[in-house]
C-alpha cells in the first residue's frame, strides 16, 4: 500500500516540473534564436572571408547606396538594425551619413557600453582601416581624412591610425611633389619654346643680312662689269680712229681723289686691341662728291663699318673726264684700321 502511494506521488511531481521545463526550454530556444539574429550572424558575415564576404571588397557597382537618414531622430534599435545593413552592403565608413560606423556610433552615444556596437566596431577595425587606406591611395584626401577621424572616435589609441595619418601625410607630399616636377616642366617647355623662336627670329634677321650683303655685291659686280665693259667700248673705239683729235682722246681720264678724309678709330675697338678693315664701294658724282656708298665686305663685322662709311661719304674727287665732260663713276676701296704700333 506504501509502495503504491508512493509511486503515485512520484508521477504527480513528474507531471508537475514537465511544463515548468517545457516553458525553461522554450524562453531559452527563444534567447538563442534572438541571439543569432542580432549577434552571432551579423558578427560571421563581418568576418567571412570567402569571395564577396569579405567586408573590405568594395560594394557592387550597381548597387547604389540608401541617402542618409535622420541618425538623430532614430532609437537604439533601429540604429542597429541600420548598421547591420551598413554591414551586409560594405559601407563601413563610407558614404558619409550612411555608413556603419556613423551608425553604431550614433548607438554608443545612446547606450554607452553597447556590447553589439562596440564588438562590431572592435571586430570590424582592421577591414575599415583597409578601406581608409585604400581611399588614402586613390588619392581622395578629404575623403581619407574623414573615415581616419571617423577610426579615431571608435578607438582612438589605436596605432593603426597613427599609421593612416603618416600614409596620408606622404602621399600628400607625394602629390604635391608630383604637380610642381610637372609646373618645372610645363615652365621649361614654354622657355625651350621661347627660346627656339627667338634663335628662329634670328636666325631669320641673320638671312636677310646675308641677302642684302650679297644682293650689294652682285650690283656692285654688275656696275664694275659695265665699267669695263664701256672702258673697253673706249678703247676699241680709239683704236677703230686712229686720226681721232689726240686732244678729244686725252679728254677722258678717271676721277682723283682730291680730299681724302681718315675715317675715326671707333673708342670701343681701341680699348679692346682690335684692328680690322672695310671693302666699300661708292658712287663719285658729275661733282665729285661720294654718294650710294655700300659696304661689300668687313673684319670683324659690324665694327668699323660706320666709321668707315661716314669717312668716304666726305671724300672730295675730281670727276671722272668722257670726252672733256664730267661723268659719274664707280670706285672701290679698302679703309684699313690698324693701331699704331
């Protein structure tokens, strides 16, 4: 009779605890589901590193990012879950105002001590260092210098960020060193320029002396040419009329000089020890006085020409004699200039 009742003392107690650990269970699976979905999975897909999990590769280029919210008129809750979508598309530091980290920041100032943001923050660090450096690299420095203040308020002691700031301060420097190399070579471009034009100028001024000079000497050849070509005419005239009136035949005669006036040493071809000379040729007028007067030739150049020029123009000739009447001639000569020894 004992063994009995207490057999059925037994089985009412059993029957008693079953709903008591049904319901334990129950609040425990509900725990762990809720514990999945708002740790443990978004904490894995931080941390996959299969192709396309990984949370420093960059978002797809045809998904375009959310405009920023308003973080200040959002609670914890939906701070989070903004997050965690920040996370799953790879925005953790960027674009600005829509970004994870702005995010579980933003969580932080609500709930200091957050145990899902500051994990995700500690966890997520190192991806979101790359991706600053990777910024830092592309050479968008406003942008590399907001995602490293953005690190530095999630762990400012942290040396990678020490790291970052050297990084962006050298290609900074980099870049600057970089425009002015290409400033020096755009400035020696334009002076190489310059300088090819003004040699071309030159080069352009010196030809047309060149011509000048030799467009002189060839009327100069053409007037000494006609000149013997007449004295010859002369001469075999007289010769056709032996009885020609030796007065008429001794009437034609040559210009003499009759004023000869020495050309000045220039001062500055005196103090430098130069000598040198000068080929003109003239024109001697029914008059005789000099006019036309052309430098054929001269050395050095463009030294004594002046001088030599302004000298002859006041020489005074007797004219040149054609059958008793005064006629124009040509005449040539070499000014000589020598320093007294």
């Amino acid at each position: 009779m004992d063994t009995r009742n207490r057999r059925n003392a037994r089985a009412r107690a059993r029957g008693a605890v079953r709903p008591v650990t049904v319901a334990v269970l129950a609040v425990l699976a509900l725990l762990a589901i809720a514990a999945w979905f708002l740790i443990i999975q978004p904490h894995q897909q931080l941390v996959m590193q299969d192709a396309g999990g990984h949370p420093s590769s960059p978002v797809s280029a045809g998904r375009a990012a959310a405009p920023p919210a308003n973080v200040e008129a959002m609670d914890l809750n939906q701070l989070l879950s903004e997050a965690r979508k920040a996370m799953n598309e790879q925005r953790l530091l960027a674009p600005a105002g829509n970004n994870a980290y702005e995010f579980y920041l933003k969580a932080l100032e609500k709930q200091p001590g957050n145990s899902v943001a500051t994990d995700a923050l500690r966890e997520t660090f190192p991806f979101a260092a790359t991706s600053a450096e990777q910024t830092i690299n592309q050479r968008d420095f406003n942008e590399a210098q907001r995602q490293i203040d953005l690190l530095a308020k999630a762990d400012p002691a942290n040396y990678t960020l020490t790291i970052l700031r050297s990084k962006l301060d050298a290609q900074r420097k980099l870049l600057d060193k970089e425009q002015q190399l290409a400033l020096d070579q755009q400035k020696q471009a334009q002076l190489a320029a310059q300088k090819a034009a003004n040699d071309k100028v030159e080069a352009d001024k010196l030809a047309e002396q060149q011509k000048a000079q030799l467009a002189a000497q060839q009327k100069a050849e053409q007037a000494r040419a006609e000149q013997q070509r007449l004295q010859a005419q002369q001469q075999a005239t007289a010769a056709a009329n032996p009885a020609q009136d030796t007065a008429a035949v001794g009437a034609s005669s040559p210009a003499i000089l009759i004023k000869n006036v020495l050309p000045r040493y220039p001062t500055q071809a005196k103090r430098a020890n130069q000598e040198g000379w000068v080929d003109v040729e003239y024109t001697i007028t029914v008059e005789g006085d000099v006019s036309d007067v052309k430098v054929t030739g001269s050395q050095p150049r463009h030294v004594f020409e002046r001088e030599a020029t302004d000298a002859v123009e006041r020489w005074k000739f007797k004219p040149a004699m054609r059958d008793g009447t005064p006629v124009a001639s040509r005449g040539q000569k070499r000014i000589l200039f020598k320093l007294k020894e």
